[in-house]
C-alpha cells in the first residue's frame, strides 16, 4: 500500500511538473507526459494531449481571465492572419517584405504599436514602410484613398496594403489576359460542342451534365478575371 501510495504521489507531482513547465517547453514535456499514467485515451481530447490538458488549481476556484488581454491578442492574431492571407492570395514571394498601414484607435492602437515588431516578423512587413495610425486620422484617409488592399480586420481596425508592392500591375495584367484568352477558346470549344445536336442527342445524359457544368465553371473563372482585369485598371 505504501508503495503504490508513493506512486501516485510521484505520479501527481510529475504530472503536474509537466503541465506547469508545457507552456515553457512545449515538445519535451508533451512527450515526457505522455509516458506518465493516466486515464485511457477518450473522446475528451484533454486525456489525449498535454496541450489540452486543465491548468493545475488547488482547489475549485476558477482561474482568473482577462477578457480584455485575450480580446486584444484575437485581433492582433486576426490581423497577422489576415496580411499572410493577402500575400498568398496575391502570390507575393515568400521572402519579400511589403509594407502596411494599421488604421486603429483607443487602447487596440497602443497594443498593436507595442508589438508591431512581432507583427513585422509574422507577417513580413516591411519595418520602414508600416504604420499604425489613428482611425480618422490624416494617415488613415491618406492610406484608404492610396491604390491598395483594404483588410477590414474587426470593428474599428484595418489594414491596408500597397498594391503596388503585392503585384507588379503591368505583368499581373499581361497573365489575366493570357488566361483570359485561353478560357475564352475552351468556352468556345464546349460550347460548340454542347451546342452541336449529335453531341447532345447521342450523347448520355450523365456525360452532357458534365458538360454543362465544366461550361459553367469556365464563364464563372472568366467572370472573375475580367473583374480582376477592370479593377487594375
């Protein structure tokens, strides 16, 4: 009895070691945790990683939440997200910094300006060319009328990203139009073909229904660029 009592006692303490030391070293104490006893692996996932794991208490009493601390790491999290977004949607190389402009205000400004270094490594920015400015603010209206990206991160917070430093404009309109003109003849194609009687009548309905759609999926990515053309200009 003793030494199973001295088990669980070793047990609880290194258990506990590894959920105080995880948000420190996070891959050894998940992998020394997983060697410890516990319940078997369950639909609840806290029972299968230590990262999910409960926080250590003493007793009952919940633990004390900052509301407005997490509120304010969902935006500036938000924010990052949304500039990596922007960069993969306009194919931007991988290594290449780009600038920025932050439009906030109130205390959301002073924390996205406290750690806009971390936002400039996150999001490869620029550091000579990002700026967090005032909602309302001379810069801001400045940035909002610049040819660029708009990023509507949350109520009362935006971004704003050069166009100019995403794409190069010229060569950008040069491959819209390439592909332009290349869905333009596969429209055509299908379309004559779909048009054409023998293909319809003779053809079963499973292979024309097909047809269809990959016509319509063709004038829906047409649509698309011709957008993508006009609002380049």
């Amino acid at each position: 009895d003793d030494a199973k009592t001295a088990r669980r006692v070793l047990v609880y303490i290194l258990d506990t070691s590894m959920r105080l030391l995880h948000p420190y070293m996070p891959y050894v104490t998940e992998q020394l945790w997983h060697h410890l006893p516990r319940a078997p692996k369950s639909e609840e996932k806290a029972a299968n990683a230590l990262m999910l794991a409960d926080w250590p208490q003493m007793d009952d009493t919940p633990l004390v939440k900052d509301d407005e601390a997490i509120a304010t790491f969902e935006c500036f999290q938000a924010l990052t997200r949304s500039i990596r977004n922007a960069r993969a949607e306009y194919n931007v190389e991988q290594g290449k910094k780009i600038g920025a402009t932050i439009v906030a205000s109130g205390e959301l400004k002073e924390a996205i300006e406290a750690e806009v270094k971390s936002l400039i490594v996150l999001a490869k920015l620029d550091p000579e060319q990002v700026a967090v400015v005032a909602t309302n603010s001379d810069e801001a209206k400045a940035a909002a009328a610049a040819d660029s990206v708009q990023l509507v991160i949350q109520d009362g917070v935006e971004a704003y990203l050069p166009l100019s430093e995403l794409i190069d404009v010229e060569k950008e309109k040069q491959r819209l139009q390439k592909q332009s003109e290349k869905l333009a003849k596969e429209i055509e194609k299908l379309s004559g073909r779909l048009q054409s009687k023998g293909f319809v009548d003779k053809a079963p309905a499973a292979v024309v229904d097909k047809a269809k759609a990959e016509l319509a999926e063709l004038e829906d990515q047409a649509s698309k660029i011709r957008a993508s053309l006009e609002a380049l200009g």
